[in-house]
C-alpha cells in the first residue's frame, strides 16, 4: 500500500472519558432521528466487508456471530457490509440479488436486533460492480485475451500475417516497445487486469446500466425490508458502479455523463426507484464521497452539489467517506485482482499510523464539515455520517457539538473493540481497546480473507467453543465481554 513519503509514526492517545454520568449528558449518546429511525445514539458502525459469507452469496454462521458481536456493543446503526445487487460471482460477499438470499439475511437483521437489546438499527449497504479480471500472464493475455486486430499488423510491420504469428512477435517485444503498438487501455489490461468502466458504451450491457440499475437496486430493497432491516444505505462510493457515474472521468456522451447534472442523474433515479418501493417507515440513505484523490477527479464542489441534489431529492442520510479508486491503485502481482486501496486515493479511504503531519486520524472531517454547512445553509437537515480515524470520545463529542456531523461513523475502532460504545457508555472508557490503525484488518481485506483484528484474534485460540478461520490460526470474533465484569477483570482483558 502507498504511504506517505514523510513517514511519520502516529499512536492512539485518547483525550480522555466520560464518567458514567458526563457520558449520559453527551451528544454521542443523546437519541436522534434519522428519516423515519429513532436511533439510540449517534454511535454508527460503518460498513465493513469481513469476507464470511459463502461463494453464492448466501449468509453463514459467521456471518451472524460477526454482526452479533457488534451488536452487543449498542451501537445506533450497523451498517452491514456491501450486498450485491446482482448474482455476479464475488467470492464470499454477501448478495440480495434473489428472494433465495432473504431468509439468511433476515437472520443478521434478527440477530443485531436481539443481542443488542432493541437499541440498534441494522442498515444494509446495497452494492452494483462492474466486471474486473486479475492480472493475467503475459502469455496468456497475448496467446488467449487479446483481440488481434489489423493496427498490431501494422504497428509490427506485418502485413497480412496470421494472428500466431502477430501473437508471437507481441510476446517477445521489451515493455517499452510494447507501449508503442498496444493501445492504452490493452496496455493496462495485461499490467493490471482487465475492468470494466461505465463509459464502456460499446458494450450493450454497460450501454443499458441506467435503464437496468433502478430497478435492481429497488428489488433489492424491497428484499431487505422483507428481511427485517430497518433502511438501506445506497452504495455511490469508492471504485464502483455508481461512484463511476458521479466521477468527473464519466465522459459518456449520453444523457448520463459529462456534466454534474448528467453524472448526478442516475443516482437520483436509483433512489426514487428504491423510496418508490419500500415504506415510509424504511429508511433510505447513501454513502458517498467528499472527494475521489485521483488526478482530475471528483472534489469538493462536486461533492458538495451532489450532497445538495440527493438532499432534495429525500435520502434520509449521508455518509461520507473519501478516496479508494482504481485508477491510482498499485499493480497486483500476477494472477491477483487489482485493489483500489493501494494508491494515494486508498490511503486518504484507510489511513494507516505511517502518515504525514496530518496524521491518520479525522482527514475526511474537514471536507465533511464543509458539505455539512452547505447543507444547512440552503436549509437541508439531512443527517451527515462522518467517518474515517475517529477512535477518541473527546474528538467524537467535539465533532457533534462544532457541527462537523450528526453522527460520528468508526469502523476500525468497532472492529478493534466491538464493546466500545457500551464501554465508554458505563464510564468504562479506560478498558476501550484502541485501534493502532496499523491496518493488519485490511491487508486481510485486499486477499479476500477473513478480516480480523490483531488486537485479539490470538487470544485464548485453545478454549473450547472458539470460532476460528480455517487455518486455526485466528479467531473470527473477540471474546464477549459482559458489561457486568469487575474492574480488575477489565484491566486483565486489556493485557
């Protein structure tokens, strides 16, 4: 993963916690509504993909001790991980593509539910992606995949040759010489794998995306309020479908690109689909971003413009997050999937302690802050999701009361300590494990497997009863901690 080049070494130094009663008194723990949701807290678990469910897309019993973890913390909202709208084989992420996915997924929405005790909001994350292939061997890019056509002959000086022997002679050319015959977009094929993009308009299926999604992600909601999900959270961030159409590189010439007005269009069709299609009481929202990172991307003023145009529209919340784009992401190895977490877009997502002066902590407040005063100025009351590298009570409750947002979003710190929001509730502040932002959870993530925690997936491996990966090497989910527990108890879990 890229780094800054400063390189310089932060840690977690909380600001200090609240005694049981300064914790009652503070805005993080103060109700609020969302839409038609009458949240507990303002505490929001963002949506995090733990790699659990099975290769259809169907939910394990993984899948329902993960969200039953996190649950048992009392979070306001658990935002579950990005669910595929269509059946595109995805590995083992979750899909709500059929009515054959609604009974397990019910089952997660059941499960937060219950074990936190009625005072969580389970959220699904609807997600569309297109096509991507890993990157391939160049023999097998130029003796199976690429499409020989009369400029290679050309380019070669080969008239009238057969495409072996064309295939042939691309195969023994230097990389330099390569990037004078093959054509960009076949350039990056054979070094980063071949993926899809929505200007992809040569292709029927990439032609039709406007006229296909509303409706799929409509079903799909229409599913997760059968499943028992109290809202949706509309996926418009990072590398996928409908961030492409937001993004500044969404050049079509049709009615969907080009212009703001033209990109912001199917999102908005998208969400009149989906609130068309559930009941007022479900609440519908998205996560977008406050700025792509990549060179001639998206920034803040389209940011901003969008979060006016979905406001008006109705979305119940937005929830914003910054970078993780393909364009800029590191090449993989051979016969692996490009990740857009690796370059200087997928750092600004996922800050990690080796940082600039900045820091890793609070880098997408500013801009969240900004889009937040837009909003109220035009008198939009939308309520704003903030989230990246906010681990400490003290910044969480400043950022309630300055204005920055209405509810603070912390995925690695739940993952660090999925009690926390129950912790720092009881006055219990000091036992809160911290995230290191070492980011060990996401290298996890870029190879597809089960995100973990290094803070505690080696603890207590050989007691009976433990859910492990595969390999017995890690357990999938921290040990309970009952909120009854002595204080020296606590102290000891914290070794």
């Amino acid at each position: 993963m890229w780094k800054p080049v400063q390189r310089i070494r932060w840690k977690t130094e909380p600001g200090g916690w609240p005694n049981e009663a300064q914790a009652k008194a503070a805005m993080l723990f103060e109700p609020m509504r969302v839409g038609p949701l009458h949240l507990d807290s303002r505490v929001w678990v963002p949506a995090m993909v733990p790699w659990r469910a099975a290769l259809d897309g169907s939910v394990t019993s993984a899948n329902i001790d993960w969200y039953r973890r996190f649950a048992q913390g009392a979070p306001g909202v658990i935002v579950v991980e990005a669910t595929g709208i269509r059946d595109v084989p995805s590995g083992a992420l979750l899909r709500i593509s059929d009515d054959k996915f609604v009974q397990g997924l019910g089952e997660i929405a059941r499960v937060i539910h219950e074990a936190s005790g009625g005072r969580t909001r389970a959220i699904i994350q609807l997600i569309d992606f297109l096509a991507m292939k890993r990157r391939p061997d160049p023999k097998d890019f130029f003796f199976r995949y690429l499409a020989i056509t009369e400029r290679h002959r050309e380019k070669l000086n080969l008239p009238g040759t057969d495409d072996l022997q064309v295939r042939t002679a691309l195969s023994k050319l230097t990389e330099d010489q390569l990037t004078q015959v093959l054509e960009a977009r076949e350039l990056e094929n054979l070094k980063m794998g071949f993926r899809e993009r929505v200007t992809d308009v040569h292709l029927q299926h990439i032609r039709e995306l406007p006229e296909q999604l509303p409706s799929l992600f409509a079903q799909a909601a229409k599913r997760a309020q059968d499943a028992g999900f109290d809202g949706v959270e509309l996926h418009y961030a990072h590398a996928y479908t409908m961030a492409s159409f937001l993004s500044t590189l969404n050049t079509r010439q049709d009615k969907w690109g080009g212009s703001r007005e033209d990109r912001v269009r199917l999102p908005l069709d998208v969400f009149r689909a989906v609130r068309a299609c559930v009941e007022p009481s479900f609440a519908v929202g998205c996560r977008l971003l406050t700025e792509e990172i990549i060179a001639g991307g998206a920034g803040q003023e389209d940011a901003e413009f969008y979060a006016l145009e979905l406001s008006r529209a109705g979305m119940d919340f937005l929830s914003f997050s910054r970078g993780g784009k393909f364009e800029d992401a590191q090449q993989p190895k051979v016969k692996h999937a490009a990740y857009p977490y690796t370059g200087p877009s997928g750092y600004e997502c996922m800050p990690q302690y080796i940082s600039d002066e900045q820091g890793p902590f609070g880098r997408n407040v500013a801009p969240t802050k900004r889009i937040r005063q837009r909003l109220r100025a035009e008198n939009l009351q939308v309520p704003v999701v903030v989230a990246g590298g906010i681990y400490d009570f003290s910044v969480a409750e400043e950022l309630l009361r300055n204005g920055s947002a209405d509810l603070i979003g912390m995925a690695r710190q739940s993952l660090a300590d999925p009690d926390w929001p129950e912790k720092v509730r009881m006055g219990r502040g000091e036992q809160v494990r911290l995230c290191r932002y070492s980011n060990y959870c996401e290298a996890l993530d870029a190879r597809h497997e089960m995100v973990t925690c290094e803070l505690w997936d080696r603890e207590d491996l050989h007691l009976p009863g433990v859910a492990k990966t595969p390999d017995g090497r890690r357990r999938l989910v921290p040990e309970s901690e009952a909120c009854n527990k002595s204080e020296d108890n606590g102290k000891h879990l914290m070794k």
